[in-house]
C-alpha cells in the first residue's frame, strides 16, 4: 500500500471518524472503503452513459421489441 496525505476540513474529519468508530475500522479503511464505493459507481455511471449514447445514435426499432410485449405482459387472471 502507498501512504498518500489527504486535506480534509475540520467537520468532514469528525464525521469520517465518528464513521470508522462506529463500524469499528480506522480512518484509513474508512477511506479505502469508500473511494472503492464512489469508483464502482463512477464506473457503473460511464457504462450507463456509454449504452445512452449508442441508444441515442440507434434507436431501438419496434420490430425488435414488439415480439417481447406479450412475453413480458402479466398473465390474465
């Protein structure tokens, strides 16, 4: 692991340790933790972004829905 020093003001500090204690970890697992939580969604947020654009720039035709209606309809009770 490589020792980074992170600025951090006075009342995000209480708060990320009242967090670790509360979770019984230290300061430095709290931060792991959560930069690999924001980096998952970061990516998530690229992937969703990435499948708009290719929606955007071909639309999905109603020939390659339409069969699936009735699948995906709830059945008549």
């Amino acid at each position: 692991m490589e020792i980074i020093q992170v600025v951090l003001d006075q009342k995000l500090l209480k708060a990320a340790d009242i967090a670790a204690k509360k979770r019984k970890v230290n300061r430095s697992a709290l931060i792991r933790q959560a930069l690999e939580e924001h980096l998952k969604r970061l990516h998530v947020r690229d992937l969703e972004e990435r499948d708009r654009r290719g929606y955007h720039a071909k639309p999905q035709r109603k020939e390659e829905y339409l069969p699936w209606e009735d699948a995906a309809a709830w059945p008549e009770d």
